[in-house]
C-alpha cells in the first residue's frame, strides 16, 4: 500500500503554487481532467513511470505534449513528479487536492449508504442536520448497498456514523456472546 502523506504532500505544495498564483480553479479543472484521462487510458503514466526510459525523455514528451494545453504551474509541477518518480501518484494527488480545494471554499462531502432509495426530502433534511452539526456546507454523495440490510451509514471526514441493521445486529451478537450463562 503506498503512503498517503506522499500524496497529500504534492497535492498541498501543487495547491499553495496555485494559490500563490491565483490559478486554483484553472489548475483544478486542469488537474481533474488528467486524473480521468490518466485513469481511463494509463499508456500516459505507464510510459511516465518506465524505468527502461530516460528521465529527460519523459519530461521533453511533458513539454510537447501539455506546454500549449496546460497551465505552467501544472506543467512544471508534472515535470517534477517524473523527475522524483512519483507520477504515478497522480490520481491520489487530484483526489488530496479536491480535498484542499473543497476545505477551502469550507464543503465537506458526506457519503451516505442506504439500503433502498431515499427521496430528495430526505437527503435535504439531512444534509441541513450535518450542516448544522459541523458548521461547514455539505455535499452528499449517496450509495445503496443491500448489505447494510435497512437504515443508514453516514462518513462525514473521519466520523462514521452507523445507524445500519447490520450494525445493530452485529451489536447484539457480540454482547449475547459475551454473556456467560451458568
């Protein structure tokens, strides 16, 4: 498994030059379009990450390739994750960079998982609990998963809350185990 604080490292350093320069959403947009593109055709990073082709190689089809199409910060900043070998962290760097970028505009995505279907109403009513309980705007991504068997599993960050048939199932199997019978 690779260490995330990789990842998140670039992504705040990527984010601060953006910031500095006043590019954020343009190196965003840019970012997360390399990101897909890089996660529905991996030739790109695959050639970038080959140890068999010279460093300079990869960064000269860098410069060919994005100069006229991307920013220079994100240009340069491409150029460096090849020369440190770390391109092909790049989809983790967008996703910690969403996630700096989306702290800063002060949203926080929450992903609920329900059993069934559940209406707008009552996404909404629980998006504005969240939104009152954290104090930040929230965005919720929904999930069904039949194998929570009926009620809800919310992530809010590092907070889970669950709420789920399963859960509350598993609950009481662990405490009428633990019971001694004599």
């Amino acid at each position: 498994m690779r260490d995330p604080r990789i990842a998140h490292r670039y992504a705040h350093a990527l984010f601060t030059l953006a910031i500095e320069r006043g590019l954020v959403e343009i190196v965003a947009s840019e970012l997360f379009q390399l990101k897909s593109f890089s996660e529905k055709d991996s030739r790109l990073i695959g050639f970038l990450q080959a140890p068999q082709v010279a460093s300079e190689h990869k960064v000269a089809l860098i410069i060919t390739l994005f100069t006229a199409r991307l920013s220079q910060p994100l240009v340069s900043f491409l150029r460096l994750l090849v020369e440190k070998g770390r391109i092909g962290f790049l989809p983790e760097i967008a996703s910690e960079f969403e996630k700096l970028l989306e702290d800063q505009k002060g949203i926080i995505r929450a992903r609920i998982t329900t059993a069934i279907p559940v209406s707008e109403g009552y996404k909404n009513s629980l998006r504005e609990k969240l939104e009152k309980m954290s104090g930040k705007k929230i965005e919720i991504i929904h999930r069904i998963d039949k194998g929570i068997i009926g009620g809800i599993v919310v992530q809010l960050q590092y907070k889970v809350i669950d709420r789920s048939v399963r859960h509350e199932l598993n609950s009481l199997r662990h405490d009428l185990l633990a019971l001694k019978v004599y």
